[in-house]
C-alpha cells in the first residue's frame, strides 16, 4: 500500500480548473470552417414539404416575435 495520496476531483477548486483551462486553451487547436459552396435557387428541385410541416413552421413566428 503507497503512503501517496491522489487529489479527489472534489478537492479541485474552481479556480484550479479555470487556470488549468486557460493553460491549456493555446494548445487547443480549431479548424478553420469554410463557407458552404452557395447554390442557385434554381438548382434546387425535388424538395417536398408535407402540409403539416409547412404550417407548424408558418405559426413559430408567433412565438419569435
């Protein structure tokens, strides 16, 4: 048995973790999006809506304004 004694995760303070992350954010690397290719509104067929879609997305903006 070790005398050595790990640090349980509920000993961490808050502002352990927060200079933990700050150290490590530089090594945290992001992709650089692209745009999506735009396309011509008349290259776009084929797209259905049923009826009952069309009308419940036609009544959410009574909820947004």
């Amino acid at each position: 048995m070790s005398n050595h004694s790990a640090t349980r995760e509920s000993e961490i303070s808050l502002a352990e973790l927060r200079g933990d992350c700050a150290r490590m954010a530089p090594h945290w690397v992001v992709p650089a999006k692209s745009a999506p290719a735009r396309v011509a509104p008349s290259l776009i067929h084929g797209v259905t809506v049923p009826a009952a879609s069309a009308r419940l997305i036609d009544a959410m903006s009574e909820y947004g304004d």
